[in-house]
C-alpha cells in the first residue's frame, strides 16, 4: 500500500515538473513570437528609423520565404560564412533622391520648341535630365542603397599568427565577433564603422 502510494505520489510529481517544463517551453515560444509580431508592426508603420529585432533560430532563418530573410542567406554564402557562427544579421535599406534647376534668366540656351526628357541610370542609379526652352535644365537623381550587416564568431590567433602553417595550429586561439558590411550598390563605398558590444 505504502509502495503504491509512493509510486503514485511519485508520478505526480514527475508529471508536475514535465508540465511546469513545457509551460515555461511555450511561455518562452510566445514571447518570443509576440517580439517577431512586434518586429513586424514596426517594418510597416511611418516610423522608418525605428525597428525591432526579430527573434530566429538559423534554421528558421535558413528556411525563410521572406525577400530579406533570402537576401541575407545569399549575403552569407556570397561571404562564405557558416551558418553556425553568424550571431545576428540584419539588412538596412535606404533611398537618396535629389533635385534641382538651373534657370538662366537672360539667355537662350535652347533653340525653340526644345523640350528634352530623358532617364539615364540602372538598377542602383537613376538621373533623369530634363531641358525646356528657353533656359531651363532639371535633373533629379535617385539612388538606393541595399546593406547586409552580418556578425559572425571567427577564431583568431592571441599573438600574430606564425608564418609556417604548422606553428599555427599550436598557437593558441581566441573567439572575436567579426561584423561584415556587404554594400550591394556598386557605385556606394563604405566609410568607417565602428560597433561597440556593451559587457555586463
């Protein structure tokens, strides 16, 4: 009797902490979605300097059907960068557009009846020209810029790697997080950058 009591006070328990386990399982998994939701919203309303970040696994990452998701994946193998070192990545998009005219008041530069409007550029670059009689030039220059921001775990050497590749595998290695800027936009050169990891 006291053995089956036991036994039965013993299941309980045991049933007690798997349920508690996979409450906190799922409490975590809807957090973690109601941060994606979030993540989600902000891509979508009008204020385009604020976002969230979207919580993935690489694996969900890795089977995304998202036009980002994808282009990141292509930025990651264009890299060559595995998979199990990238720690985040991220993509920022942003559009110049530029306009001006130049009017010369008092004198002709057209022949009459010379109205010219005409789109130089490609993907990255568009300039259109527009020249009306008597004196008028409009140009409006577009351009966009498409960034891929990986960080990624890359094993170092502490001291200058030797030069005979045999030393090398003796000397002792430290991780470092390494961040990869991938500027699409042939015609944008990146400038400096630096990214700070606050420790706690």
């Amino acid at each position: 009797m006291k053995i089956g009591v036991g036994v039965i006070l013993l299941v309980l328990v045991l049933s007690c902490i798997y349920y508690i386990h996979e409450t906190s399982k799922y409490k975590e998994l809807y957090l973690k979605e109601l941060t994606n939701v979030k993540a989600y919203q902000a891509e979508n309303n009008d204020l385009k300097n604020q976002s969230f970040v979207h919580l993935m696994t690489i694996d969900q990452l890795q089977v995304s059907k998202d036009s980002t998701d994808i282009a990141l994946k292509e930025a990651l193998e264009k890299l060559k960068i595995k998979p199990k070192n990238v720690v985040s990545a991220g993509s920022v998009t942003s559009n110049i557009e530029k306009r001006d005219s130049i009017i010369f008041k008092y004198d002709t530069i057209f022949r009459s009846k010379v109205n010219l409007d005409t789109i130089i550029g490609d993907k990255w670059y568009k300039a259109q020209l527009r020249l009306h009689y008597p004196a008028r030039i409009d140009l409006a220059v577009s351009m966009q810029s498409v960034k891929h921001i990986i960080v990624h775990n890359k094993k170092e050497t502490v001291n200058p790697p030797k030069k005979f590749w045999l030393w090398r595998l003796f000397q002792r290695k430290h991780t470092v997080q390494e961040v990869i800027i991938k500027e699409e936009n042939p015609y944008i050169i990146n400038g400096g950058q630096r990214f700070i990891n606050i420790v706690k």
